[in-house]
C-alpha cells in the first residue's frame, strides 16, 4: 500500500486505519472486477435459451426456490461482492423496465468484460475502451431499428402476440404448455390494455397461485379472486349480480380518536348503553341493506353478533379482505371504497355479475371468486400445478410473458430472436468499426465480438458446436443480407427465425444493450477498490 | 484466485455433474427411506419428535413420514412437497409419488452417465409421461350408471387402500364404514361432515359409524339427560358476563349499594337474554362459548339440556346436520331457523360420556367413532381412514377406476415400451428408461412382500403381453394373480395424479444444473 513520507521519514495517514484495509488499484483492480463481473455472468450463461439448465437455490431459512429467470437467480443468490451487487443491480432494473431478457443482459455484459479485459492487456486505457463502446452501443441500438418490423394485431388478431409470449416461455419450465399459458397472458393484458395510449397497467393483472390440480388448469378469470370464505358458514356460496359494499370501517361500535371514558355508575346508564350498543349493530346491518347491498367486502373483522346480524339479513358478508385486494374489489367492481356506514350510498356499490365460493382438494381451501364485473378491467390469473416451487416458478414465467406483451402494445416493433439480431449486430458494429479512426476502434470491434457470446451460449446450451454454428449464420446472414436467420435451438431444421415464430420485442433488447453497456462502462472507470479487511 | 469470492462466506455453490449428484443422491436417499413401506407388506416407521415430550408417531403414511423429516438437501425438499401436494389434492398414493420420482431419477442418473443432456431426458420422460397417461385413461372402468357395480367399486378402492395400513385386519370392517361414511356426503369432498372421535378402549373391531352425531362433551348438571323431538338452538355467543362492547365503558362507583345494583342489572340482562333465548321455543341449546353457572342454572329450571362450548367444528358440524343456523342475537325467534332431531341422549364409549344426537334431519354428516388398543394406534387408524375416505370422496367425482396390485404399472409400461420402440433418436433412451421406473414399483411391492420380485415381475409381463390382461401381484398368496377377481381397484385420479406429479418433480430436479445455498441465517438462540 502506497504510504506517504514527510520530511522527516515520518508516514502520513491518509486513510483511517489505513492496516486494516485491503487496496486494489490500477489495472489491478479493474481486472479484480471484471472477473467477478465475469463470474456473475458464468452462472447465468447456462440459463440463457430454450434448452437453458435451471438453477436450484437455497434461501437462508432454507426454502428451495428453482428457477430459470435470471433476475431472481441473482436476487436470492445473496452475492457479497460489490462488483457482482451491480451485475444484480443490472439484471433487476432490466426487470422493472421491460420484463424479459434478464439473462440475456447479464450474459452481455460479462462477454463486454471479457472483450474488455484483452484490450486494457494491450495498454489501451478503460476510459477510451468506454468511449468505443459507448459509439458502438449507439451503432448497434440504431441497426436494431433498421432491422426491426412493425408488428400489426388488433383485439381480434392475437395470434403474433401469442407467439412472442411463447418465445419467452419457451425458455421455462412451462414450455410443457407454453400455448396455453400464452394465450392467457395475451388474453390478459388485451382486456386491461388501453390500446389508444397504448398503455397497459400491470397491476390490473393478478397472479394468483394454489397447489394442486395440473398446470394445464391454469385459468384465466375475468375478476377477481379472493383467498378468502364468507364469514358465516351458513351464508350463500353463490350470488349472482351482487351489489357489493366494499367497507374500511368494522362492524363494531365507533371508537373516536381522543381519549374518552363512559362511566357507568347506575343502572339506568348501563342499560342504556347496552341498548345503544344492539342499535348500533342493527343500524350498520341496516344500513348496508337499505342501499340495497347483496355483498358485504369489509377490511376488518366484525363481532359474532353483527356476523348473525347480517346472516340473519341474508347478507353474506367477508371479512379480513386485505387493502390491497380491497383496493383490485373495488377497480373491478367499479365500486367505491366506503369508510363510514352514513357515507353509504346506492352509487357506491360495486357490481358483479357472478360471486362464488369455490373449494379444493381435500383440504378445506376456499376461494372467493368475483366475475363478470361492471369494469372489467381488471383480471386474474389463477395458475395451478403440482408443487410450491412449479406455482413460483409460474408465476414469474407468466410475469415476463406478460410483460413482454405489454412491450409490444407499447411499441409494436419486433426483431428476431434465437441470436439473430445480435448476429446482425454484431455484422454491423464490424463493419462500423473500420471508419473510426483512433483506438476506439479496437473496442468497437471488440463490442461485436461481445455481441456474439449470446448466440454463442445459445448454441451451446442447445448442444451444437457453437463457433461451428455462429459462423454458419453469420456468413449466411452476410450473404443472403437477411437479418432473420439465428441459432436453431429446438432442432427443428432451419435456423430462419422468422419461420420459427421466434420474436424479441424491439425496446427489450435495445435496452439489454445500452444497459449492459452503460454497467460494463460504469465498472470500467473504477480504478481504486478500498474495502475493509476480512477481520 | 479472488473472483471466486462473490457469494457471503458461508454459502457454498454446486456446478454441473456435482449439483446433478448432490440432487440425485438427495432424492434417492429419500426415497430409499420410504420405499420400504409401499404395497400391503410394506413396514411402518417409528418416527419420534425432536419437540417437548419426544412423542412418538407410528405410521406407514408417506406424506406424514417426509412431513416430519428435517431435510438440508434441497432436492429431497422437492420430492417431500410433492408428497404433500398429493396428500392434499387427492389423500393417497404419497408414498407411490415419491418412490416413482425417485425410480425415474435413478434411472436418469444411469442415462446421464451415458452422456445423454438432461433436456433429452426431460422430453423423452414426457413423451413416456403422456402415453402412460392415455394407456390408462384406455383401460378405466367407469361404473358411474350402475350404482350397485359402483358401489362394490368403491368399497374395492376402500379395501385396497387399507390393505396397506394398520387396519388391514379389519379392512373389510373399515371399508364398509369409510363407503358408507362417503356415500352419505353424495358427491361433496367435504369431509368436514365426517367427524372422527378417537376413544381407547376396545379392540379395532369395536369402531362404528354412527349416523347422527356425537358431541364430545357433558351434559350440564340438573339438567335432563334425554330428550326426544328435540328443537335445537346452535349459537354463538356470550353466556358469561355478556361484555359491554363500547370502546372506553367502564364501571365508576362510589358505593358498596351500586355494585349490588349494577351486578343486579347484569343478571337481569342475563335473565333476559335466556328468556329470549327460551322464546325460540326449543328444549336444547348448544353454544360454542362457555355458559356461567348462572345462566345454565336459568336453563335448567327451565328443563333444556344446554352444552357449552362446543368448538368450532362441532359448531358447524351441528349446524350442518340438524338444519339449524348459527346464531348470535336473540331479538326475532321468529326467524331463527332452528335444528331438529329425534333423540338427544348421553351415552357412554368405554369411559366417557358424550352426546349423541340421532335421528337427524339432513342425513349427510355422520360420526366415526375409532376404538383401539392405544393413542398410537388410533392415530394411525385415523390417517388410514382419511386417505380411505379421501380418496373415495375423489372417486365419487371421478368415477373412474383401475385395478390394483401393479397392473397400472405394467400396463403403462407395456405401452410406453411399445413407444420406445417407435421413437428414432436419443429420446428413446428416456422413455425406456421411464418403462423401467415404473416397473419398479410392483417390483418394490414384492420385494417389500418378502417374494421373488425379479421371477414375478417377468411372469407379470409376460402375462401383460396377452391381451386384456388382468394380472397383477398378488401378495398374500405370493404369485401372479387376477386383480379383477381378487377385487383389488384403485381409484384413477390418484394413479393419474401421481404420474404426472412425480414426472413433474423428476423433470424439475433433471434441470437443474447449479446449486447455491445461502449462508443460513444467524440464530441468536441456538441451543
């Protein structure tokens, strides 16, 4: 460690405790980090594709979780490394912002690291390698464009749509019945899409999970459903048009704010109280029928004897519904959420065509389902399979197809998948890179060999030769000037991807790439790690 | 080298061949463990808790064996959740899932040492899955028109189910309770309505259904211990103080005369509410919270039979059979619909005295009353029973039906070899592989028998390449036997349901290729 001397030979400190840190700096600590950057990425790489390998983690308390899907493999992998903290960091913002591909990203950036490794070997310095990448992302973003088609469906034209979701699940373990659950997805974002701003709220969309029954009964339900029973057993398990209460306040006498004492001290003042009490409790029951309720949604519990109440009223009622699908009740519904019974009118009550009570299994799980709602906007998807870790691993496939549907309503641009744009990438980036004059060149060129590692871990996870196979496409591509042609994952016998139904959205790999670039820049600029020592 | 060091210091990480081995050992291990117990000569296992008291559990049930098992191998957690799944969806066949997945994972391991990918594995395992699948969807009985056939077809399923449990003894005797028990649900899976009371004492033999209902509790002092035509009110509510519910109430005052006043007024509005409680006109008041002295003296001057504290379920139970509502005010009898049945009366099982209301209105709930030599036993009898009657109430739903004693097996494997054959390509490997696993269970069912496995299972498949084929193992005799006329059925929802769950749970394991396990989780208060 660098010390610094006065005149007297005496040493300066410059940092607190300046023994018990370790320092890497230089090329030194640039090559530290690109290889934990690097190490990330090889978990990942076996994950990517259609054939990909699933990983299987084990969570401190030790829950298993089994998964393909490259956000949450790095998310529970509970990484120390600060390096690798970002790769995560990476890998989840291309999560939030599009949905898919968060192997894909991961995978690009390491092969940037790797690219990047050789070059700053022969001297040339990260900040200009940073700028050759930086013009070559902007080359290859501004190709995608060029390649890209516009993609028409319509409400009743879902079948390209379906068949982008199915590239995405293909590469999960429901790929058994990837046509279904594509659909479903589809099916889902259409209704709560609104194709004028061509903007889809996800939250409208539930995913809902139960074990049991086989993944093919996976059900799309136009409402909502809610893991909840009617809070008598005696009530009705089936209302049809209900007229729906949704209530924030118990069943229960008011309890204001401010401190306050009731004395009794004679027996006139207690049994007027308790006659106050009965009334306050036939007045709530009251109230909600007089509007003209069939269903009473409340948010908190309420007391066996406004339970009875109700019963006795013929007013079925669920308690303990929580506020989030409180919240979903009431936007299906289109319904209001009350606070206080005097604020209860007949224009605040939802409406729903269909509510029933539905058991499984021979366990005594009951659900709640609410369907045919007035605004139908809001849906379900209730996904079932064999075991806890399928249902998860389901519920995350159907997130990235949904999200993947919503991209493509957003932007109807498509590039082909399988490798193939970023071969075609990668052919233009190379060919870029010759008019740069500088040393920026050498890290444009090296870009389009980052480019390549994508459908080079394609090829093998598929078990094909992979630098045999890239280089197949690639002079094919070249000489037939179709940007179409990609890694034949599923063996079906040709690689022209537009055949194969094999889509990527535009926006999504736009974003891997300038996200992998702009991670892969950030890391490259560091040349100082000052962390603290193990003890 | 430094990069290696990106996960916490505890957490290890698996790659490749050696996740893949960290996973198959896992899961056969596992099902090594259980194995043992399959078929009617399987073995039980003794398993003592690590809680207070280390009790003991003495059980052939696979779910309740792997429930209780503490597993650090991520795998084996896997084949433990599917046992699980199966026992709630469908009650039985948790130890066949297990053992079938374990059997297709070992069968895997010898494939993938014969350097074929996983994924080529999954997807001949698949294939396999889909046409075992329809080879018994081919060969289903379904005697849903013929109630008489139907009804010998549960009580079939019934023996069958039993023959492996404790219960064998008597599994005639607990078939016709658990077929009758079922039957009287007419179609419901709810199995609430069946309520099992557990009292030692007796022999095994000695258990009965009941067609009403049983209440295991006493009947309040003083109070009349038959009633016949009763109306019966089932509540909830207070009967002790009867608290003033508004928030902040409280009781202030300045002299020993008010106290006497107010308790007063609180009797008074106790005496009240018995009155109302009385204008329902019934003779039996059955309430889910306690009863005071005071109010149950009220009722008995007033000559009704008042039980207190019935739990929920027996609440819900009662309420189910007699007809009545659950109530809590009392303020319109009018309305209140209330229970009936024939006779209320107490009797007595070996020591105890219970309440036993017969001659109910609905017919659907009944009681289950299990005698037995011990805790133990009867704990063991009483999941035996459950997996008989869930699985009967499946039945009732999905009528269809297959033989037992390994013919499934060996018919799916008889076709699913057939595809081996048809199919070019690495994948054939797979789906024969997927024929051997399931070969191996009638295998295991015999070995388990103390039999010749190897020389009955090859008769077994000659015997299957003839057409029509009802052969199957027969255990107590020790050859190969026709299930159709030995009677041995199983139901084809849980054959359905175990194949494709342990193909699923196989399939999952094959895939993976890497396993990180976190640093566990820092506990202050080890012990």
């Amino acid at each position: 460690m660098a010390l610094a001397f006065d005149e007297y030979g005496r040493p300066f400190i410059i940092l607190k405790e300046q023994e018990q840190k370790t320092r890497l700096s230089g090329l030194e600590a640039q090559k530290a980090n690109i290889s934990a950057g690097r190490a990330v990425s090889r978990i990942l790489r076996t994950s990517l594709g259609p054939k990909g390998m699933d990983k299987m983690l084990q969570s401190p308390d030790g829950d298993v979780t089994i998964t393909n899907d490259g956000a949450t493999i790095l998310e529970q992998m509970d990484v120390d490394n600060q390096i690798a903290k970002l790769m995560v960091e990476l890998s989840r913002s291309q999560d939030y912002e599009i949905g898919d591909g968060t192997t894909g990203v991961v995978v690009m950036a390491g092969a940037l690291l790797e690219q990047a490794e050789r070059l700053l070997e022969r001297g040339i310095h990260p900040i200009r390698i940073a700028e050759g990448y930086e013009m070559a992302s902007r080359i290859a973003v501004e190709h995608l464009e060029c390649i890209a088609q516009k993609f028409d469906f319509g409400p009743t034209n879902i079948e390209p749509l379906v068949q982008t979701c199915m590239t995405t699940l293909s590469s999960k373990i429901v790929n058994r019945c990837k046509r279904a659950l594509a659909e479903i997805s589809v099916k889902a974002v259409l209704s709560v899409a609104d194709l004028e701003r061509k903007d889809v709220n996800l939250d409208l969309i539930k995913v809902e999970g139960k074990v049991g029954g086989k993944l093919e009964d996976t059900e799309l339900i136009y409402g909502i459903t809610v893991d909840k029973d009617m809070s008598h057993p005696q009530m009705p398990k089936q209302i049809e048009d209900a007229k729906i209460a949704i209530l924030t306040c118990p069943f229960e006498p008011p309890k204001p704010k401010t401190k306050h004492k009731v004395d009794i001290d004679t027996v006139e003042k207690f049994q007027t109280l308790r006659q106050q009490e009965q009334k306050y409790f036939d007045d709530m029951v009251q109230k909600c029928k007089e509007v003209g309720a069939t269903l009473v949604i409340c948010q908190w519990g309420f007391d066996d004897e406004a339970n009875h109440l109700l019963m006795h009223q013929n007013l079925p009622a669920v308690r303990w519904v929580g506020g989030v699908e409180l919240e979903l009740i009431a936007i299906a519904t289109g319904g209001r959420i009350v606070p206080r019974f005097q604020e209860l009118t007949p224009e605040k009550l939802g409406r729903a065509g269909l509510v029933r009570e539905r058991s499984f299994g021979t366990t005594k799980d009951k659900m709640l389902y609410i369907e045919h709602c007035a605004n139908s906007r809001a849906v379900t998807i209730f996904i079932r399979g064999g075991n806890k870790m399928m249902i998860e691993e389901t519920k995350r496939s159907i997130h990235d197809a949904l999200c993947v549907a919503r991209n493509l309503i957003r932007n109807n641009f498509i590039v082909y998948g399988g490798g193939a744009a970023e071969i075609s990438c990668s052919i233009a980036v190379e060919a870029a890179a010759d008019k740069y004059p500088g040393v920026e060149q050498y890290a444009i060129r090296a870009f389009a060999d980052a480019l390549d590692a994508v459908p080079m871990a394609l090829a093998e996870n598929s078990g094909l030769q992979p630098i045999e196979t890239l280089s197949a496409v690639k002079s094919q591509q070249i000489k037939e000037n179709n940007p179409h042609f990609g890694i034949d994952c599923n063996d079906v016998g040709t690689n022209d991807m537009c055949e194969q139904n094999v889509f990527e959205t535009l926006i999504g790999k736009q974003q891997q790439i300038l996200l992998a670039t702009q991670v892969v820049k950030m890391i490259l600029k560091i040349d100082d790690v000052i962390s603290p020592s193990d003890y | 080298m430094a990069i290696e060091k990106i996960l916490k210091d505890d957490a290890s990480e698996e790659k490749g061949e050696r996740a893949r081995m960290a996973s198959f050992v896992g899961a056969i291990s596992i099902t090594d463990l259980v194995k043992t117990t399959l078929g009617p000569k399987g073995m039980d296992k003794i398993l003592q808790s690590t809680g207070r008291g280390n009790e003991v559990t003495v059980t052939n049930d696979g779910a309740t064996i792997l429930k209780s098992l503490h597993i650090d191998n991520p795998a084996a957690k896997v084949l433990i959740d599917i046992s699980k799944v199966q026992d709630d969806e469908v009650g039985d066949g948790t130890t066949s899932v297990v053992v079938l997945a374990g059997e297709l994972l070992r069968e895997a391991e010898k494939l993938v040492a014969a350097k074929i990918h996983p994924m080529t594995i999954i997807s001949g395992y698949r294939m396999a899955a889909e046409c075992a699948r329809n080879a018994l969807l081919q060969r289903v009985v379904d005697n849903k028109e013929n109630a008489e056939k139907f009804k010998s077809d549960l009580m079939k399923i019934a023996m069958t189910t039993l023959s492996s449990k404790i219960l064998s003894q008597d599994k005639e005797h607990f078939a016709q309770l658990a077929v009758d028990a079922v039957m009287r649900l007419k179609g419901s899976t709810n199995l609430e309505a069946i309520q099992i009371i557990k009292k030692p004492g007796g022999s095994l033999m000695d258990s009965f259904l009941d067609e009403g209902f049983i209440l295991d509790k006493k009947i309040g002092l003083g109070q009349p211990k038959r009633i016949e035509n009763a109306k019966i009110l089932v509540a909830n509510t207070a009967m002790d103080t009867d608290k003033v519910k508004i928030y902040g109430a409280r009781v202030r005052v300045d002299s020993m005369s008010k106290v006497a006043e107010i308790e007063g007024a609180e009797k008074e509005k106790m005496r009240e509410k018995v009155k109302k409680i009385l204008g329902h006109g019934i003779n039996c008041f059955v309430n889910r919270q306690l009863i005071y002295n005071f109010p149950e003296e009220l009722f008995a001057d007033a000559g009704i039979l008042a039980i207190e504290h019935a739990d929920f379920d027996g609440i819900e139970r009662l309420a189910l059979v007699t007809g009545g509502e659950i109530a809590s005010t009392f303020d319109n009898p009018e309305s209140v619909k209330l229970g009936h049945c024939k006779l209320i009366e107490e009797i007595m099982i070996g020591e105890d005295k219970l309440i036993h209301f017969s001659g109910v209105e609905m017919g659907q709930a009944c009681t289950i009353v299990l005698r037995g030599a011990s805790h133990h036993v009867l704990d063991e009898a009483e999941r035996s029973l459950h997996d008989a009657l869930c699985v009967l109430s499946q039945t009732v739903n999905d009528t269809r039906v297959l033989l037992g004693g390994g013919w499934p097996e060996m018919v799916m494997a008889k076709e699913v070899d057939e595809l081996a054959r048809k199919t070019p390509g690495k994948k054939s490997h797979a789906i024969e592989a997927f024929s051997r696993a399931l070969v191996a269970i009638p295998t295991i069912i015999a070995d388990n028998a103390g039999l010749d496995s190897a020389d009955l299972v090859a008769k077994l498949r000659a015997e299957h390449h003839k057409e029509g084929c009802n052969a199957g193992i027969d255990v107590i005799s020790g050859s190969v036997g026709d299930m159709a006329e030995l009677g041995i059925s199983e139901a084809f929802k849980v054959k359905q349901a175990v194949l494709l769950s342990a193909t699923e749970a196989a399939e999952m394991i094959l895939r993976v290729d890497e396993i990180i396990t976190c640093a566990p989780r820092k506990r202050e208060d080890r012990m």
